[in-house]
C-alpha cells in the first residue's frame, strides 16, 4: 500500500475510534475495540494487540490474530526495546532482532508503540506483526502513535 494511501486509511480508522471510543471509559474494552478495528483495516497486519505493564511483567491484553505469547519474557524481545527506548521500534525483519521473541513463527516484521497513562509512565504496548517483511515504516509509527493517544481520552 502506498504511503497517502495509508494515510487516509489511518486518518478514516481514527475517526471511526473517535466515535467508538466515547462510549467506554474502561482500558481493556477500548484496547480490544482498536485492536479489532486495525485489524480489519489493514490487509497487512498479521497480529495486532496489546501487552500490558502489569507487576512488572508483559502480559498479554486485547488482540486479534493467532495466539499469542501470555507473558513475554523479561526485558527482551521489541516490545521490552520500546519500553526501554520509551518510543516506537519499527524491526523489517524479525529474524535479524536480537532477542525477538517468536510467539508465531509466521510473524516476520513488527512495530510496536508505547502507551503512557496521564503522569507519562509506560503502562502497555501497542504490538503489530506481519507474515510480510518490510511492512512497516514512519507512516505507520506516526499513525499508530496517534491511536494510541486515544485510548488516554
């Protein structure tokens, strides 16, 4: 998909969460409402969900895709580099990830995007894989970004 076409697809997915989102205050069924919804959109997305912060470990969240990995492990993997970063990490090929965690063998590239609640603290992820190298880019992180500062409203 080419980059404007993207665009407008994230621009159209955001004004569907806009109206969405208003109805629940609660995370996990605004977490599971934007993991549907990207899901679907995107041809692309092979697993899209999230991993929360939770005593201190990665658990698993809302998602859609085959199954995931329930608790990654401690600091390895993108999900724990983007913590660490405290920013989006965008990795073309997993295989060539240090560290990557392989929940589906199938999954060959990945962007993953922090949430920080109110006070700024890192409080889950926002993971998407692809069975497709390659797949993600500036477009996506800066899109993706933008969602997920929706879910703080």
């Amino acid at each position: 998909m080419d980059k404007d076409r993207k665009l407008c697809r994230y621009d159209r997915v955001r004004g569907q969460l806009a109206g969405l989102l208003v109805k629940t205050h609660d995370p996990q069924a605004r977490m599971a409402t934007v993991a549907a919804l990207l899901y679907h959109k995107f041809g692309h997305y092979f697993w899209c969900g999230f991993y929360r912060l939770v005593g201190g470990e990665l658990v698993v969240g809302p998602y859609q895709g085959p199954l995931a990995c329930q608790v990654l492990a401690k600091n390895t993997g993108v999900c724990w580099e983007a913590i660490r970063r405290g920013g989006t990490v965008i990795v073309p090929d997993v295989h060539k990830f240090p560290g990557h965690i392989a929940c589906d063998s199938r999954s060959l590239s990945e962007i993953v995007v922090p949430i920080r609640d109110d006070q700024g603290a890192i409080v889950a992820v926002l993971d998407v894989d692809s069975d497709k190298l390659d797949q993600f880019d500036e477009a996506d992180a800066r899109s993706l970004e933008k969602i997920v500062e929706m879910l703080k409203s």
